[in-house]
C-alpha cells in the first residue's frame, strides 16, 4: 500500500513501514516517553502496535505518519491523524525519541500533520488528549495554538489514565496559519 508522503523542511511523514520498528521499539522502551503513552512495551508488543497504525491506514485511510530526519534518513517518531474505536475526537498525536526531543521536530511535523488533517482529510476540529502532567505535550499543544477544553476520558484499556482535551477548530487553525 502506498500513501501520503509529507515533506517538510527537515523531515518525512510517510506511512510506518516494517523497518521502522527498531526506531518504534527505541521509543516504547523508554519509561519517561511512555509515562503518559501506557507505559513501556516490549519489543513484540510494539511490532503489533505498529502492524495496528498501519493498518489503520488501510482501514480508516489515516493514522500516525513515521517521522524520518532528512538529513540522516533516522526515525524521529509518530506524528499524525489519529482516532481508534471509540476516541473522544479527530486527533493529531505526537512522540518522538528523546534524543530528538527540543529540535523543534515535533512541531515541524505537528503542522504538517494538521494542515494535512484539515486539507485532506476535511476535519472541522482536532484534538490532542494530553496528561495534566505531561508539560511537553502541553506546552507544545499551546505552540500549536489549542487551548484546554478541559477532562475527556480514552476508551479501554486506557480509561484509567487522566486526560484532557486540548484543541482548536479548523476555522482557529487556518486562521492561526495565515
């Protein structure tokens, strides 16, 4: 299955592919990156959630993009569309390794994800469920210019974890984006 390819000015959004779980399976080991994410995973564990967001592409024709440094061609993360059976809302999520956390990455790759959700896919709204606690996420959801709707609840087996909804409109997003 081919799809979208996204290119910004230092990074590709394109769809997970098989060769991308190293990176994955980097990210969902680490226990700070998967504090507010579920907790860590083991490496099986991962190749399945990985095997899900694709085939969400096939099945839903979005989900999370793999997130690929240019320059290096390295995996950064998963950025994108997002929103499983029973999701509060049409959500543009984000993740990446730490060591490319504060380059701005997330962010680069965020916008491109919701122009893309706003463009392509015709969504009147987006969301980001965010821990309270989680400051990065938040901060970087505040970047975006989404604002705190207040708690929402995630469908099992996440409906113990506490988060909010943060978001903004299409009409706020283009407006925001000139």
């Amino acid at each position: 299955m081919s799809g979208p390819v996204l290119t910004t000015e230092r990074l590709v959004l394109r769809l997970p592919e098989a060769g991308d779980l190293d990176g994955f399976a980097t990210f969902a080991a680490d226990a700070e990156t998967m504090r507010h994410l579920g907790g860590v995973k083991t490496r099986s564990e991962v190749w399945r959630s990985l095997c899900e967001m694709r085939g969400a592409w096939e099945i839903r024709g979005f989900a999370m993009f793999s997130v690929i440094e240019r320059a290096t061609g390295r995996w950064v993360g998963r950025i994108g569309p997002w929103q499983p059976e029973g999701w509060p809302g049409t959500e543009v999520g984000w993740g990446v390794l730490p060591e490319f956390a504060g380059r701005g990455y997330a962010y680069e790759a965020a916008v491109a994800a919701m122009d893309y959700a706003v463009e392509v896919l015709g969504w009147d709204d987006i969301c980001h469920t965010i821990a309270p606690d989680n400051h990065r996420s938040i901060a970087l959801a505040e970047r975006l210019g989404s604002v705190n709707r207040g708690p929402t609840q995630l469908p099992p087996p996440l409906e113990a974890f506490p988060v909010d909804n943060w978001g903004q409109s299409t009409e706020a997003w283009r407006a925001r984006r000139g």
